[in-house]
C-alpha cells in the first residue's frame, strides 16, 4: 500500500529538576547546598532513510515521545541527559504543523537530518542558589518542559518530469517503455494509485527521473477522486509531461483533456502553469486518419506547447521525446526545490512567558503562563518558598504594575487559585 500522508503525535523530553539538597560530612558542622542540576530531555529529530518511499509506517505508529532529562542528585551531581528519538522518513516528507498547515521542514535536498522539537533544558540546583546572604537556599528550579506538536507528514515526490493526464491514457506504459520502471499495467478505467518513478539513462552519465502520477480527473483542485493526493506531487517537478490519447480509444477528446488538465492545475496553483510543459500524443499506432489529423488539432490547439506523436506500445517517437526532455532539462537547475520553512517552535523560557496584572472589581489578578509555571515550582507554605515569591514579584515588576492600578494595603491579589492580602 502507497501513503504519502500521515497525521502524528511528536513530544521532545523535558528536562530533569535540579535537586535540593545539602552536605553532610564528617567535620564539617553546616555543609553547603549541593543539589546538582537535572540532565536535558530528547530531541525528536527528523532523518532521511535511504530506500524508504512510503509513510505507511505512520499509519501503524502515530505517537512518537522522547525521553525526559534525569533529575539531579546530592554531592553536585548532574542527571542523565536522555537520548534524542530519531524518526526515519523518506526523502522528499515535508513536515507541516497539523493546525496551521505551516512547514516546520522540508526533508530534501540537503536537509537529511533535522531538529524538530529540542528538548527541555534540565533545572537547575539548588548549590547555584547560594549566596551571602541565602547561604541554605532550600529551592531548585525544574527542568523545562518538552515540547509537543501535531504534525502533518506529506511525501511529495522528487522527480524531474511528472506525467499528468485522465486514467487510461497510457501513461504507466509510457513510463515502463523508456525508464526501469515496472507498473501495474492494465486496461483499467480508473486510476494509478500510487506514483511509479523511473530513471532514464541517455548515456554519457546523463539520466533523469520520470514519475507517473496517479491520474487526474475534472475535480482534482477541489479534491475530488484523489485530488490534492494527486496534485501535491507535481509540485516539485521540474517538467510537466501532459499525455493523452490520440486515438480517442475511449472515446475522449484529447484537446479537451489537455483543457480540462490546464484547469485543475491553475485552480491548485496557477503557478504550476509556469513550468515547462510538453505533450505527448499517445496511441498513434491507433489512429483512423480517415476522420481526420488529432496530432494536427492538438497542435492547432496548443500552438506554444511542443506536441510529440509517440505510442507507448510500438515505441514509436519515443527517443524524439525523451531527448526532447533532456534539451529542456540539461539547462535547469540542478538544485531540488526545497519548501522555505514558515513555521518556529517557541523555546521562550520561563523569563520569557507573558503575563497579566489587571483590576477585576475590587480584585487584582495576575494570570499567564510565566506565573503559573512560577507557582507549579514555588513551595509558599515554606518560609524560604514565600521569599522566592516576593522577590519574584518584585524582580518581574508585578509589585510596580499594582501600584500603578492603585492597589493599597488589604487589598486582594488573585493568582490562579491562591488568594493573598496586600501590604507594603
């Protein structure tokens, strides 16, 4: 079974909490903190696997979780940092974020191996804390979390010349005549399923890869029958080899396909009009001339586009058209087409994370992210805890901002549950 789409889970570790902790050894009558800091979670990373073509995988595994960070331990120690998970795709996946449909990366090219999602970094220890004058500092900070994303995987296939054209039209025989490639041929009247890539040797070393799409019907560009599945993998191809059936041995009409085909295309992404394109005038060892030229219409047609007369099955015209390719092609750029990335991972940190301080009524509430993570760490049922706490309020200009809405002594200050009175 042919996938080229796959919805997954992916989660980076979190790292490790730095620990509290103090020393106790012989003679030594108040030993300092010695809390060490926690290790720093798994990476998930994207890498290329050689011979891979299908997402089928992801179709059976859909979560993929990284390790978390060890925590630190006494006498300084530092936690295992946890190995980063390595997921194996096919080259040519473009990992989009689920939601926005935005690229995170695309796996071409170069690009063989990629961050996805880094790791939380592990908290640090409680022996970082001390000073002059918090000589017992008696907290640790956490270690960071991971980060967790939905993502769409799209194989869209890397090849030079993309077949496009209605079912039956001849083009995995076609693709079988001038390339090693072996497709599933047979008079059927719907669709390839899946791309056939074959590559074409002209000798001297020159060669170029050929991909016979799944067919496209009158709808495509509004995913009807495959669709998108169908379109998305013409994106990155260099030539557009329309084919059709000269013969009309289905009864088609082989300039209104070509029409039909210009269609979905502009309606996906007119820009895809702008590649080089080529017609191939399939079946010729078919026609009755006694009703008159078909090759002679498409041309009329078409008059901009070049029109190869060849049949699949005697091989006829064939090598005119592939060293018709071949004379675009060797003027190209060698370069694959690689999609920019549009979509950033927010590694803000703690110091980083937004928050609020309004007036509800005869409350004062402070809220966000930055200060929910503060409390999720912050002890206030301990004396050093609650000192945390103030100074945290002081350093971030919370105390500041109250001030400026008015707040005076007695006052309530709302933080996510915990309810305090205010005084200077």
């Amino acid at each position: 079974m042919f996938a080229d789409r796959a919805k997954i889970y992916i989660k980076s570790g979190s790292g490790g909490d730095g620990h509290v902790s103090f020393r106790r050894e012989k003679f030594v009558a108040a030993g300092g903190p010695d809390g060490g800091d926690g290790g720093k979670g798994g990476d998930i990373i994207f890498q290329v696997e050689d011979g891979m073509n299908t997402l089928i995988n992801f179709h059976h595994k859909r979560k993929y979780v990284a390790g978390d960070g060890e925590p630190g331990g006494k006498r300084r120690c530092h936690g295992a940092d946890a190995e980063d998970l390595i997921i194996r795709v096919p080259q040519g996946t473009v990992i989009k974020e689920f939601e926005s449909g935005k690229v995170i990366a695309d796996m071409s090219g170069d690009n063989r191996r990629e961050i996805i999602l880094r790791g939380g970094k592990g908290g640090i220890g409680n022996m970082h804390y001390a000073t002059s004058t918090m000589q017992v500092p008696k907290y640790a900070k956490p270690g960071q979390s991971g980060k967790e994303l939905y993502v769409q995987l799209e194989l869209k296939i890397i090849a030079d010349v993309g077949l496009v054209g209605y079912p039956s039209v001849g083009k995995s025989t076609l693709i079988s005549a001038v390339s090693n490639a072996r497709p599933k041929i047979a008079d059927y009247h719907f669709t390839t399923l899946e791309p056939n890539l074959g590559v074409i040797n002209l000798g001297d070393g020159n060669s170029f890869i050929m991909a016979d799409m799944p067919g496209l019907i009158e709808g495509a560009a509004e995913g009807v029958g495959l669709g998108h599945d169908f379109l998305r993998h013409i994106e990155r191809t260099k030539i557009l080899l329309h084919v059709v059936d000269a013969a009309s041995v289905e009864g088609r009409d082989p300039v209104e396909d070509i029409h039909v085909m210009m269609d979905e295309l502009r309606r996906y992404d007119k820009e895809l009009l702008d590649k080089p394109m080529l017609i191939a005038a399939n079946k010729t060892d078919s026609i009755d001339y006694s009703s008159g030229n078909p090759i002679e219409d498409i041309k009329k047609a078409f008059p901009d586009i070049p029109v190869y007369p060849v049949s699949a099955f005697t091989h006829e015209g064939l090598d005119e058209l592939i060293h018709g390719l071949w004379d675009i092609l060797k003027d190209m750029p060698k370069e694959v087409q690689v999609f920019e990335k549009e979509y950033d991972v927010d590694y803000r940190d703690d110091a980083d994370l937004p928050y609020t301080v309004e007036k509800k009524g005869e409350i004062f509430v402070v809220e966000g992210p930055r200060i929910e993570k503060m409390l999720g760490y912050t002890n206030l049922d301990s004396e050093k805890g609650f000192d945390f706490f103030q100074k945290f309020l002081k350093e971030t200009g919370i105390l500041d901002r109250l001030t400026e809405l008015g707040i005076k002594d007695g006052d309530t200050v709302k933080m996510y549950g915990h309810e305090f009175d205010y005084y200077r």
